[in-house]
C-alpha cells in the first residue's frame, strides 16, 4: 500500500479495487481536500467530530481511501479497510454493490444539507461501536463517488467531560459497575467487575449486560423502563448471574441513568454487588425465587436463564449441547397410596441421585411436580449421552424405604440435542418433552431420542 499525496491519507496503490465497474472511481485521484468535502456555510460537525476523519468510497460503496484519522476512529489498520463493503466496517449504512443508484439516492435523502447520523461499527476485533457520519457525493475525476465524514458519537464537550469524570471515579468503585449506551451497550467495565465477574473489559464492551443476567431482557429494555430513567428513575434488583468460568452467583443490583444537560438519557450505569455467600434476608429472597424449596435444586426460573446461556454459548462455539426432560413413573399411585409425605421423599432423593450422575458444568433443575431438567453442556456424542442415561437409570433402580414400605423408583427420560431438535428454547423443551412422553407411553422405565424411532435408536452401552 501507498502512502497519498497527504501525508495523513491512505489509499490503494493499485488501479482501485473496482476499476472495471461502471461508475467506480479511479486510483489516479487527487488526494481529499484538507476541509474533507464539507460545503462552505453547512453546520455539519458535531461537537464530538474528529477533524480529518474521512472516507472516499466508489458508487458501490467500496472503501477507496481515506486518511489515517478515520483508521484510527474505526480502530482498524488502512490495509484492512481498502477495497472493503463500507457496509462491513459501518454497518448501519446501507451503501451496496449491488445497488448503485440506490446508494445515490440513499445518500441524497439521508443525509441533505450536511446532516449527520449516528450509525454503528466494527472495529478489527469485532466489537461494536457507535460514530457519527455524514455523507454526500461528489465528482471524482469522471466518475461519482462519495465521501464519508466520521466523527465521535458524544455529542457535547461538557457531557463528555461528566462521562469521563464518572468513568475515573467508576474505576475504583469496590462494586462492580458497566455503563452502555443508551440501546444497552457496554461501553466500560470497571476493575471490580472484572474481579467478580472473571471477564476483562474487552471482553464485554460492544455486548449487552444480557450475557450476564438474561432475564434484563424482560426488564431493563422494555421502552417503558428506558421511560422510567429518562424521568430520572433506577431500577433495584437481584440477579442470577454467570461468571466467565459458568459459576453462578447472586447479585444486588442497580441500574440508573446517565443523562445530557438536556435531560436525554445518553448512557445506563449498572452496579452491582456479589451477594454469594451472604446470609441474609436479600440471599434467602434469591434463593426462594431461584430455587425449588423441596429439593434444593434450581427451579424452572434458573433453569430456564442457564438454558438462554447454555444455547448463548452453544451459538457462539458452534459446539451443542443436550437436553433431558425425566418423568418420575408412577408418581400419583405413591402419593395416593402412601401419601404426599413419602412422594415428597422420593423427589428429594431422586434429587440427590441425580446431583450424583452430572458433572459441576452440568445442570439439573425440578420443572415441577414430579418432572426434572438435564443440561449436559457440550455433550453431543451420543455413546456419551447413552452413558450418562445408564448412569441415571442405574442411580434410580435402588427402592427407596420410607415408613417401612419399600417404593420402587424409576424414570421416563425425554432427549433432545441443540441445535438439531430445536432453534430456541421453547423449541428445545418441546422437542425433549415429546421424546419423554414417548419413553413413558411404551411402559416407562426407558427413554428415548427426539425425531429417532424407538428400533432405530443407538444401543445402549454394556
């Protein structure tokens, strides 16, 4: 790659990356203008803007060249922006190959009169992150082309300086703090977040607090919470969150806006506080929303967020997981015949049991009445699965004596793997719960795979 003419642009040092398309622009340009194409008079830079920061694209929205000011912005080195979609690198700007004079026009519309616009970006590592730009075509040798002004999206010099200041001060906070912007994004993660939670603040920054405590989705993102803040409300919660390592641990929660001198909420502010490990009124609350007060095991809640995370996780990896829905059989001749005290025991012990055949990464959960969950992360094979049912069903095959009376224990078991039985969690639950149903009805004691005839199944290990 070339250097231009200026000294802070760069460029492609070949005849353009689509020189034998109609309408592309020529390598053989002149270098842009030191004032970046703005129209003389137009109040076009917001007060975050970064003066030089620019782009030069063809009519189909390739990156021809631009100065070192925008890489920077963009937090990309120049080589891995020439020749590029602009659309790959912001993506909220619609400029195609396919599309020329829809690009024109776009541009026309959305941008008349020097406006700007915030749009989001990726940076080289893929982190998400938000710019403003405005955009505007312009005669390039004997083609058209456009030329993209970027400028930081903080709009205001004094909001900018109370964001920072809070930021310093956030850094030594003993609780655990992230600040996203006002779509939810995280922009900061503070050193004792990294503490409790094991993540670095790369780690998070361009995701949503989402990864940690699914249930926000319900919550901090509803329009009419996000109205709440700007009227200068916080929020009060206890979570159930996710550290990186997969333990889960509980925490006191608050969230609060951050809001611009003209009392539009611009950024959240999440804190937090590990409660693991606390004993008092708050955990005992936690623990009865979270927990099944039989047993001890999560209840359909928990189960339900630790699913949303295990599918989260499987996506990313593109490595699956399993599912089993286990139906106790019998269970209403046990409370009818020795009474909801003894059908109250075989649930608990079951629970022991079953805590016994899973690893520490696993999770098994009480759905309700006398029906339990499995998760087995990152467990596909299916000799693998078939071990860990045979494991089950030799850990529930002991009778189990209760006032003398000796009950017999067994269970109808329901499997289904992600992504191939389901693409969401209803999905995925649906899927299991059908293959249970199917166990059960061919006389129970047995189990059997979702979508798999019960003579074409994998045999069981010896």
């Amino acid at each position: 790659m070339a250097k231009g003419s200026a000294g802070n642009a760069w460029r492609s040092s070949e005849s353009g990356p689509a020189r034998d398309k109609p309408g592309a622009a020529n390598s053989a340009a002149p270098p842009l203008p030191s004032h970046a194409g703005t129209p003389a008079g137009k109040r076009c830079r917001p007060s975050g803007n970064t003066q030089g920061a620019s782009l030069v694209l063809n009519l189909e929205g390739e990156i021809l060249f631009g100065t070192s000011e925008a890489a920077r912005l963009l937090k990309r080195e120049p080589a891995a922006l020439l020749g590029t979609p602009v659309s790959d690198v912001i993506i909220d700007l619609p400029l195609r190959r396919e599309t020329p004079g829809y690009n024109l026009a776009y541009t026309e519309l959305n941008f008349a009169n020097g406006a700007w616009q915030k749009c989001r970006f990726l940076d080289q590592q893929g982190v998400r992150r938000w710019l403003e730009i405005s955009a505007r075509p312009f005669k390039l040798g004997s083609s058209r082309a456009f030329i993209v002004l970027l400028g930081q999206s903080l709009a205001g010099s004094r909001h900018k300086h109370d964001l920072s200041r809070l930021i310093s001060l956030e850094d030594s906070n003993d609780d655990g703090v992230l600040i996203t912007d006002a779509e939810g994004v995280i922009v900061y993660a503070n050193a004792a977040f990294e503490a409790i939670t094991g993540y670095r603040e790369q780690e998070v920054v361009g995701h949503t607090p989402l990864m940690l405590d699914v249930r926000l989705r319900e919550q901090v993102f509803r329009p009419e919470f996000l109205a709440g803040l700007a009227r200068g409300g916080e929020k009060h919660c206890v979570s159930v969150n996710r550290k990186k390592s997969g333990e889960w641990y509980f925490a006191e929660q608050n969230i609060r806006p951050f809001v611009d001198h003209q009392g539009k909420v611009t950024h959240m502010i999440f804190r937090q506080r590990d409660l693991s490990g606390q004993d008092d009124s708050q955990d005992r609350l936690v623990q009865m929303a979270y927990f099944d007060g039989l047993t001890g095991l999560p209840n359909r809640n928990l189960f339900l967020d630790r699913l949303h995370h295990e599918m989260a996780r499987a996506t990313r990896s593109r490595n699956g997981f399993t599912l089993l829905i286990l139906d106790v059989d019998a269970f209403k001749s046990v409370n009818d015949n020795h009474g909801h005290p003894a059908g109250d025991q075989l649930l608990q012990e079951l629970a022991r049991r079953l805590r016994r055949c899973i690893r520490d990464s696993d999770t098994v959960a009480r759905l309700g009445g006398d029906e339990f969950t499995i998760i087995l992360t990152e467990v596909t094979n299916q000799s693998d699965i078939i071990e860990v049912i045979n494991k089950i069903k030799q850990a529930v095959s002991a009778d189990l004596a209760v006032d003398g009376a000796r009950l017999p224990m067994s269970v109808s078991i329901g499997v289904a793997q992600y992504p191939t039985c389901g693409e969401n969690e209803a999905s995925l639950i649906r899927a299991a719960d059908q293959a249970m149903y199917e166990a059960k009805r061919a006389g129970g004691a047995d189990w059997r795979f979702f979508g798999c005839p019960h003579e074409a199944r994998p045999d069981t290990l010896p």
